[in-house]
C-alpha cells in the first residue's frame, strides 16, 4: 500500500522537489483551502501549507515567501466578502494598514535571513496566554465597543501594530490570532467584524512581504499558485461562514484552533 502511495511522490533529480502529478495538485488545492478556512475563521492555518511545502521539498525560507501567495488571494476574496455584507471597517482598516506594512517590511527582510523555526517556543508561549483572554471576560469577543471602535487610531495602536507587521513580515504563522486579540481586546471590535479587519488588513500587507521573498529568490510559484486556489475557496467559504454564525461560534473555533497550534508547535 505504502509503494503505491510513494510512487505518486516522485522527486526530480535536479531541484529535488516533488514532481507536480494530479495527486500532488490535488492535495495542495485541499491544503490551500483547508488554510483559507482556518486563516479566515481564527488564524495559524498557514502551518497546513507551510508543512506540506516543507514535505515536499521546499526549504523553510522558500516555503515561507511561497506561503505568501495564497494568503494574498484569499485575504482578498474574504476581505470582498465582509465588505459586501457589511462587516468590514476599511476607513480604520487604511490607516492600521500604515504602521502594519512598514513592520512586515523589516518582518520580511530579516526572514530573508534567518530561520523561522527559532520563534516557535516563544509564538507558542504567547498562544496559550492569548487561550486566557479567550475565556477571561468573553462578553468582549461577542459584543461591539462603540467608544473604542468610533475612536481614531491611538499612538499605542500604532506602536502594536507595527510591531504585528514584523512578526507577519517575518513567518505569518499565527499574526491572524495577534491581530484578532488586538482589535477586540484592544480596538472594541466585535469578533466578527475584527475577522474582516483581520483578512483585509493582512491583504493590505503581504503584498509587500512576498516582493521582499521574491526579491531574495525565495518562493516557488508552482507550489504556491496552485495551494492559493484552494486558499481562494477556503476564504470564501468561511467569511460567509463567519457573517453567518456570529461572534460565539467563533471563539470557540478560535480557542480550539490555539490549543491544536500549541500542541503541534511543542509536540511535534
């Protein structure tokens, strides 16, 4: 059984990645879409992709720029979406969009130079505190704080969100669970509303991180093209998803997606 699995994983002698056959695009497609769901819902479902990038060949660097593809797209078709029925602040979501882009400029261009692998400790430390707010006080996750979301951006916004850039700049995985716990906690967002905020916002700034990768030749456009398609699907189908069901559904979604990512981080 294993043989005939394996042989549908063909390595070319020459780059040393996996041969694109039908099976191979087919489970980059469910991967993408798979990442495009747990990206729009909550956050941290790049490391889908970002491991089966890995599996097949890619380098951690490359198969970070190459991730970037398809978080572009399906921001974007999530992103239309919340916009479309309501739910997406793109007057804050502009001018969040400054401080957030000049971090993931610098995030980007030390990702270029070094290892991704080396923040999973801390990333997953930071989940399991994130886990607490969750619970701790949930009324704010259902429920929109008019004071704070009518307000313009605060200098201390400034300073969070810059700092978020860096880190999405830097390896993506997990920024969507960052920027959801900032925009409820911190800016008075609802958490369906914060979801649009979040995709649109991550759409605004992940052009400029993939020109830094593919600036410093790290992306595959093969592998990424073809898992954003999937991503496109995904992101769809789950900002509807979110309109639809409201904020309690999704702090559920949320906390049970933070306790799978520290369990794969520290575990596995």
């Amino acid at each position: 059984m294993w043989e005939s699995i394996s042989s549908y994983f063909v390595l070319n002698p020459e780059t040393g990645l996996v041969v694109l056959t039908w099976p191979v695009v087919v489970l980059l497609v469910i991967a993408g879409f798979l990442t495009g769901v747990i990206n729009t819902l909550a956050g941290s479902g790049t490391v889908i992709t970002y491991s089966l990038f890995m599996f097949l060949g890619l380098p951690a660097n490359i198969a970070n720029g190459t991730n970037r593809f398809g978080v572009i797209l399906q921001t974007f078709s999530s992103s239309a979406t919340f916009w479309k029925n309501g739910k997406l602040d793109t007057k804050k979501g502009l001018w969040l969009a400054i401080p957030i882009v000049l971090g993931t400029l610098i995030g980007a261009h030390f990702a270029t130079h070094m290892k991704p692998e080396s923040l999973e400790i801390w990333l997953g430390i930071f989940m399991l505190i994130m886990l607490v707010f969750v619970f701790y006080n949930p009324e704010k996750w259902l429920i929109e704080q008019i004071e704070k979301t009518s307000k313009k951006v605060t200098w201390s916004q400034y300073v969070i969100f810059f700092l978020i850039g860096i880190y999405g700049g830097f390896i993506h995985i997990g920024v969507g669970i960052f920027l959801l716990v900032v925009l409820v906690l911190n800016a008075g967002y609802d958490l369906v509303k914060a979801n649009g905020l979040k995709v649109f916002l991550v759409f605004l700034y992940s052009p400029f991180a993939l020109a830094v990768f593919i600036y410093f030749n790290q992306v595959n456009y093969s592998y990424g093209l073809i898992a954003a398609l999937g991503n496109i699907v995904g992101g769809i189908l789950a900002s509807k998803f979110a309109i639809r069901k409201g904020a309690g559904v999704l702090r559920w979604f949320l906390a049970v997606i933070i306790v799978l990512f520290c369990v794969q981080l520290f575990f596995f």
